[in-house]
C-alpha cells in the first residue's frame, strides 16, 4: 500500500516538473518566467536576473526589468541577448526593455511539437514508476489485494494522463490566441 503512496508523490512531482517546463515556453502572451532565470555576471557572481530587479509585464509583448543597480543594466541587456531568445532587447535609463516578436505560423508549430515531445517524456518518466509499482504488487500473495491494487494504480495512471492532456490543451490554446 505504501508503495501507491509512494506513485502518487512520484506523479505530483511529474506534474509540477511538466508545469515548470511549460510555463517557460514561450506563448504570445509574455511571462516573466521567460527571463528570470538568466545569469548575468556582476561583480564576480553569477546572479540570476530576478535577483538582481523587479521584472514586469506591459502587454500586448513587452517584459521590462527594473534594476535595483543602474550599474548592472548593460551587462543584463547583454545576458539577455546572449540567451538567444529570439527577443530585441532596449536598455534604458534604469530598465532594460525586452520585446517579444510576433509568433509566426511555423512558430507555433515548433512550440506544438515541443510541448508534446516534453508531456511525451513525462509519460515515459510515469511507465517507468508504474512498472516499478506493477512489479511490487505482483509479489503479493492475495490475489483479491492483487487486483484491487492494480486497480488504484490504474485509476492514478488515469487521472494522471488527464491532467497531462488538460496541460496540452490549454498550453496549445495558449500558443495560438
């Protein structure tokens, strides 16, 4: 029985790694989760940028990235361009701009195949546990335990694909509006 609970921690932990992963896809919708953990060298350290200021959202496409240190602007502006996102990036005053282009058609279909190459591989990372939990509740005597536990595990593996699907679903209508 402990092994199920087990499964289930094994399949949050899926879950939130995929919505980690698709969250940082780019969309036409700009998110600070795009550039906020690029590494810029100040003063000897690798400090990401969310470290080093505040980072805003102005729509329709524009993230700007108030920096606490004006010193620290150019050498983010340069980390920025460096992480090749394919974004124009302004450096200001005290901010540094960054404009998202608009996606084009193929794009979108690149951003597509990604999203479902990256579920793809967490479904694969579930069979590997499930196989693992499979063989555990093979080595049970009782069958009616057998199968009433390979029952659980399937219902968890369910759910499991559904939540994964409703990820796809609205990261592919995210790509697209």
């Amino acid at each position: 029985m402990e092994y199920l609970a087990y499964f289930q921690t094994k399949l949050d932990f899926l879950v939130n790694s995929l919505k980690e992963e698709l969250t940082v896809l780019r969309t036409n919708r700009p998110t600070a989760k795009l550039i906020e953990n690029i590494s810029v060298n100040y003063m000897g350290q690798e400090l990401q940028i969310k470290q080093l200021g505040s980072i805003s959202i102005e729509l329709p496409r524009d993230l700007v990235v108030t920096l606490w240190d004006k010193g620290v602007i150019p050498l983010t502006a340069k980390a920025i361009e460096a992480a090749n996102l394919g974004v124009s990036v302004s450096a200001y005053e005290n901010s540094v701009r960054v404009k998202l282009p608009e996606l084009t058609h193929e794009r979108r279909e690149e951003l597509i195949k990604i999203v479902k190459s990256t579920t793809e591989e967490s479904r694969i990372k579930m069979r590997i546990e499930r196989d693992a939990v499979n063989k555990k509740i093979n080595e049970e005597q009782d069958k009616d335990n057998k199968f009433k536990l390979k029952d659980e595990l399937q219902k968890k593996v369910d759910k499991f694909n559904e939540t994964v699907d409703e990820l796809v679903e609205n990261k592919t209508k995210e790509i697209f509006i």
